[in-house]
C-alpha cells in the first residue's frame, strides 16, 4: 500500500519551477469555475504521520488558491455542544457548501486510526467507525461532493530524519513534541493500522491516494495535479449520474399492507381520554425530569396523512413539558444554505443536545415521501435516502436519544370530512390549501411509499409506530403512551 | 414600580373561563397572521421572582399557539463555544427569524441582576451592562422586532405563600431548591434592583410590564391580553417608520478629507518588499503561536475601492498563517436565513473563538457604503448602523478580540488603469464585472461614504488605518506591518 510512498521521492528545483506557475494559475482558474458553477463541494481529508507535510500542504493550496472560499478546518477536542451530540454532528456542521472547498484535518480518521494505536480502541471497534465513515463518505458523494483523501507517508527513516531535522531548527522545533516521538516509537503500529484503513475504505467514490511526504516539492506536485485533475474532470462531467435505481419498487401484489391491517375504527371515550391524558402526560413530565435523562434526549417525528391530526398529537406532548425544554421543529421547503448541502444536513442542524426533546413535524421522510411521489428527486436519490436515514437514525441511538417515529393514519372518507370542515372553519382555514387536494389525488401512491418507508426504515433501535388516528383521542393518548413506554424502558436501560 | 403588582390581584374562574377561550383562539389567529406576514420576529423577555409563575405562563403560551413557530429558550451557563465570544453571541445565536416567536428566560438581564444581588457585580459595572442591553434592544427594535418584557412579581408575603406551597407539594418540591430560598431571603435586594433595572430599561420600543404572579388566571390573562394587543397593533401598522435621519450627512464643504489627505505617492522597492515581507510575516506568524493568543482572536477587516488589491493583501495575511488557525469570509449578497434577522446577525455568526483568526473580506461596513450609495436600505436604517456598529465593535474587544480595519484607497486613474488590465488578461476575467464600471460612477460618493464612515467608526478599541495602496508593494508591507504592531501592542498589554 505504502511502497512508492517510501521511497523518498523528489523533484527538482528546475522541474518544479517550470511546473508549479502553471499548475497554480490552472488551480485558482479551477476553483473560480467551481464557485461559479456551484455544482458540488469539495471535500479534502488530511491525514499521515507527523513531520510528512499535511500543514504544509494545506498552507500551499490556501496560497495558492483564494483562501476565501476555502474552509480549512483542524477539528481538535470536541467542545462540550459537541460532546452532546453524535460524533459526526461536528463533520456535519462544518461541511463546505456546494461550490466551496473544504480542508479538514483530524477528521473521521482520526479516532479509529490513533484510538487503535494508542490501544484505546480494539480492533473490531475500529472496524465498526470504518464502516459508519464508508456509509457517511458514500452519502456525501451521491450527494454529489468530490472527496479526495490523502495519506501523507514517510518511512521510517525518513521520519526519524524529519523530526529531528524540526526539532534543532529553532523556528520550528516548537511544533515537535512528546506526543511525536511517542508516535514515532509507536511507527509499526501506524503503519499497520494506516495500511489496513486505508485498504478497507478506498473507494471509487473517494479513493485514497498515498504521498511521500519527504520532499515539499514532490508533496506539493503531487497534491496539486490531483486536485486540478480531479475538479476538471468533474466541471467537465455532466450532472446525469445514475438517476434510477436498480430495481423499481412496486407495491406488494396482493393489497394487503401494513396501513390496511390497522383497525380504524379504535375510539376512547371522551371521559376515559381525560383521565388518560392526565395520566400519561403526568408520567411524561416526570420522565422527562428523571436525573436519568440528563445524559439522554428524546427525538420525536410525526407524519401523517394530511389533516390526519399531526399537531394536535404535538400539541399534547408539548403540553406535558417544560417550553425550555423542548423545540418543536416544523418541516417546510428547505432554505438557500440548506439547499447547498446534502439532504439530511437541515436535520443534523437540530439535533437535540442533553436533557432536551426535539419534535419534528414533519421530517427526513419527506424524501420517501412526498419528495418521490412529486418527483422532486431523482428515484436513485430516495432509494438510498432509506440507509441514510437508518444510518442517521443509529447514530443518535448509539448517543443516547430515544427516537420515536409516529404515522398517524387516517381513512380517505375522513380526511374528506376534515378538509370540508377546515374549509368551513374559518379559524381552521389556514390549514387547508390547494396543495392538499393535489396531495389528496394521490392516495393511492403514497400508502405505497408509506408501507415500504416503513418496511424499509422501521428498526429495531428506531421502529415505527402506527396510529389509528380516526378518533383524535385515541391517537393522541397512544402517541402519549407509546413515547412513555419508550422512553421508560430506554432511562431503565441505561440505569442497568 | 411594583405597586399595582404586589396587590394579589385575582381574577375569579367564571370571568376566566369567559375570556380565556377567545383569547386563545385570537392569539393563534395573531401567530399565523404573523407568520405568513413574515414581516418582524416577535421577542418575550421573561424574567421576574421566583414562584411568580414565570414557567407555568410560558407553558400557557406554547399549549394556547402553535408550538412550532415559538422558539422557547432557557439560557443557563454559557457553553464553552459561548464563553469564548462576547457575552451576547449566545442570544444572537438564538434569535427568531421574522415571522416566528423567541421567549428568552434567563435572558440579558439575569447577569446584571442576579450579579449585583450575590454581590459579584457593583452598581457601575451593572449600570454599564445594562447601557449595552439598552442599545442592543435599540438596535432589534430598528430592524423591525417586536419585543416585550415581563417582569414576573409577588410581594414578600406571597413569595413566600408560594414557595412554601410549591415545596409542600410532591408534585412540585423539587422545583424549590436552596437557591429559591437564598433568593427569598435576599428580597429585598432583588426588589431594589429590579426596580432599578426595570427604571432604567423601559422604552419606548421595549417597555417593561410588571404581572402580579400570584394568581394563575390574572398572570394568564394580563401575558396573553397584551401580547395579542401588541401582535395586532403591529400588523395593523403598515411598515413605514422613519425612513430618514433627523439631519442629512453632507460633505465637507472644503473638499479635504482623509482620503484625498493619502499620498498616494507612497512605494516600496521591489527588493525591499521581499524582505520586509519575511520579516512581517514571520512576526505575525510568532505572534499567533505565542501562548498569550490562546485567549485572544484578531479580526481584521478588508474595505477599499474596487480593484485597490485587498485579495492580495489578504493572501500576504493569511500566507504568514496556519491554514487551520484562520477562516476568510467574504462577503457577498445575505443568504435568505440571514434576510431574516438583524443586519449584524450574518457577522455574528462568524465571531471567532479563542486563539483564532477571522478575516472578513468587504464587511458590516457594507451598510454604510454600498447600501447607503445604492439606496439598499433606508437613510435611517444606515445612519444608526454607525452606532450598532461601533457597539459590535466594542462588545468583540472587550472580550479580547484584536479588531484592525483597513481601508485600501487608490486614485480613480489608477483604478481605470487596474480595471482595463484585468479585462484583457483572460486569468484575472472573473474579477471585473459590469458593476464595477457602474460603482465607478459614483466615484464621489462612495468618497463621501468613506470620510463618513472613518469620522464615525474610528473608535479607540478599533481604529481605521487608510492605507495608500497605488503601490501594491508599500500597501501590503503597511496591511501586514499594522496588524503586528496592534496585535503585539493587545499581547503585552493583556499580560501587563
């Protein structure tokens, strides 16, 4: 993996001037067509063994290109809105947006790499953050970004030679320290796990590519032409990649599904749903408060059909909490900068911290749903949404929140009657638009998408849970119960 | 101030359940007017004693409108990410955009008030907090807010009353902590300085209301009362407030001023330029990695006239720097998010944090040149910019932020010389549009900006340095040279 990144590769002065000119004005012409374009972001990963260049380099392209619109990002420590959320929220926060060049050093390799040398790590663990980091890389790119991965390599001699040739030059031996030596010690170790990452996660989406970092020259050339080569290619290229996916997805022949299957006509009685609800939102409120929660939090999403009843269930949630503890967030049309990022972006941007619940009304889902049904995204683009949102859906499992998904699902004849009514209200009629009928023409298509959203997205550590939400009372005291008992056996859970 | 408010005012169940029902319905009729009006964010300050029903009639709020277009936030102790930015950043951060509803517990006036109770904080230093938060309220309400400002009150006996019951109540007991009792004992203290604070804060733009708490049903009706009251009045006003400034800004009539005071004559050898380059540069580069910075941040903000070379004098900055300390943000057209709040909130958000570096290529200063020449935004709207912007400036310097502003003037025959340059050489194409030629036109103007701009926002915290940039060579040596001498002038400082 490593063997003409150790050999100590040059490049001559000569050479190198009658290059480097040239190959900078093409860089700084690329990246202004980029920007210009604002087709896709590109993603640069920073990583190699001490004293190889990986600063050098990126100071280079900074110099090189119009550091203006190039988001350089050393992701050291975690602050503490970081340690509450899950690891890659800080990756997500800091993605470049389409158009713009990212540069992040001490990024998603980090940890497994060092975490395993340093022994804190084993090796089955690391294995599991490599193939979270493929998942999450491979989203990127079918977003569209271009991500170039560079390892930044020594041997061992040369590394020995580099430290101690930045460790007795007074300007620079401020930047070695023990923790350089240690990894020096430690060359095997790095290489060994450095061979093994990079082997399992060079794809053809985001290959990594090995540079001997010995000579500043080699490095830079290196780094340089890639990265023209790789943006030109890409300006060049046409936005028609796959655009449909293998295999449509039909409906189950028979017409039996999960919606048919649920018993509308479930009711309580407008006596025992008093009764209930003060129960239920009682047990809310103390769970909420349990000490236990303070290292947990709770993400809740509610679709529905339309005027299935969404935010009256909300409504009876919220009205168990704390206003200061909870947000509720309403799903619209995405705005200009969430535009500029991948999908799931505007989502990580309210993901809760410790302590706190975040109610989403309306989701991610739009994308299986609506945003298929409508055709407002390419049919390869909602296929892999599902593994995306799964994937989303662990990490904030494995980080402590409870997530809570609810369908709320009504009959065609009664959202009928509740569009009349609306109509009728005038206090209700913001609620009802054209866009409701249009949606409503398309019954058919969307139980579809409803029942393969939930065979493909219902999991064991996020289900989902559907609700007869014919009788408004009903629905209501089940959503309540159903986020009690989830998130009780959740805080037992973690008390055992 | 408290007089009406420590009477135990009550209102009685039966004229509670007449009113309350209609209320209800006419707030979130209000909330949806506002919200599909998208014309100004809506901000509820609450703050008041303990017991007094603080809690109870947010919740109230948020159960009676649409919880998801009100934004409730709780501010406890700041966050490491908060600490290391002006005390206000968190509550820039957290602002509604138009059209949507903030509830601020915990808000600006907790520090002031709780401070000067627990003795950490004497009266000037409150007095002076509170001059910032009367300016900030100033500002919010000239960009269109609305704001309200509830002071929650019992009289001792009652506070008492309350916190006894509260903490009889299982329910409840936990709600009343050690502190809640300190508090009580120190009544006295906080009648005082409530009734200063409240005294010297109540405007115009944002009066204080002061709610018996006592009575669930009165505190319910006097917050929801006023808030419709005010939600309608203000969307019954059309959006023309003072559009014009008291006096129109006029140039000097003597034609001198500090630009046409430059000598634009001013060069640098080519070979001196190379070193004095290094020499700067390698300053700069010490001065970041001294330890003293690791609590510190510069800014440093690019203005001049078309063509003047700020990219290139940023590109000298930024070459003397590690690519991860810094983040350039160039400043274009807002993003829709950002036309939703404040003018100084889209800078906000790029404030930096400790031991880093931020440079804004064009600027805030935007308000005062190009959308005061372009007619952009209201006579009235630039000329209280000068202040807004003098106090941003301030807030970021108290809180250990270098800030150097630099203007890069050249003559308009130089500039002719510049533009037509940069139209024949294909590389640097991009760089001249049609709306230069167009902002050359109003040459004089923009001079007259200028001046005023300088005269205005040349503060001691954060003095202008006009730089003669006709020779590019001279005008980077002195861009590079001044921020040195500021940065290492702020480093000794803060350790003396």
């Amino acid at each position: 993996m490593f063997e003409s990144a150790e050999l100590g590769q040059r490049i001559d002065k000569a050479a190198y001037d009658a290059e480097a000119p040239q190959l900078r004005a093409e860089l700084l012409d690329l990246q202004y067509d980029l920007l210009t374009s604002r087709r896709f972001p590109v993603l640069i990963l920073v990583n190699g063994l001490d004293g190889a260049g990986k600063g050098e380099t990126v100071n280079l392209l900074n110099a090189w290109m119009d550091p203006r619109h190039i988001h350089t990002v050393g992701f050291g420590d975690p602050s503490d809105e970081e340690r509450q959320r899950p690891t890659m929220w800080r990756y997500w926060r800091a993605l470049p947006g389409k158009g713009r060049i990212g540069v992040f050093f001490g990024n998603w390799y980090a940890e497994p790499i060092t975490g395993w040398v340093r022994k804190d790590l084993k090796r089955e663990a690391a294995a599991h953050h490599l193939e979270r980091i493929l998942r999450f890389e491979k989203m990127l790119a079918d977003e569209g970004a271009l991500i170039l991965k560079f390892w930044f390599h020594l041997s061992r001699d040369n590394q020995k030679r580099r430290l101690k040739t930045l460790a007795k030059d007074p300007k620079t031996a401020w930047r070695i320290t023990e923790q350089d030596w240690w990894r020096f010690e430690n060359y095997d170790r790095y290489h060994r796990m450095a061979e093994y990452v990079l082997r399992r996660t060079s794809t053809a989406q985001a290959p990594w590519v090995a540079v001997d970092g010995f000579d500043p020259r080699f490095r830079a050339l290196t780094v340089g032409r890639l990265l023209a080569a790789a943006i030109r290619r890409r300006l060049a290229q046409p936005d028609t990649t796959l655009r449909i996916a293998a295999a449509p997805l039909l409906p189950v022949p028979s017409g039996a599904n999960v919606l048919t299957a649920l018993d509308l006509s479930r009711k309580l009685a407008k006596k025992s749903y008093a009764s209930e609800l003060a129960r239920w939102q009682g047990r809310l409120n103390q769970l909420v408060r349990d000490e236990r929660f303070a290292k947990r939090s709770l993400v809740l999403v509610f679709e529905g059909n339309d005027a299935a009843g969404k935010g009256g269930a909300i409504r009876r949630i919220t009205g168990a909490l704390d206003a200061r503890s909870y947000r509720v967030v309403p799903i619209g049309a995405p705005t200009e900068e969430e535009r500029e990022q991948p999908y799931l972006w505007r989502f990580w941007r309210h993901v809760p911290g410790h302590g706190r619940v975040t109610v989403f009304d309306r989701s991610w889902y739009g994308r299986v749903l609506v945003e298929r049904i409508e055709g407002l995204c390419a049919e390869a683009d909602w296929m892999r949404a599902y593994s995306e949102i799964n994937d989303f859906e662990d990490q904030l499992v494995r980080h402590g929140a409870v997530v809570v998904k609810f369908w709320l699902s009504i009959s065609k004849d009664e959202q009928y009657r509740r569009f009349k009514e609306r109509e009728e209200t005038r206090f209700k009629n913001f609620k009802i638009t054209d866009e409701d009928w249009r949606n409503r023409e398309k019954w058919d298509a969307y139980e579809t998408a409803v029942c393969q959203m939930v065979d493909r997205t219902s999991t064991e550590v996020a289900p989902w849970t559907l609700v007869e939400a014919e009788d408004k009372n009903f629905a209501r005291i089940k959503v309540l119960k159903t986020v009690v008992k989830r998130l009780e056996a959740a805080l037992d859970d973690s008390a055992g």
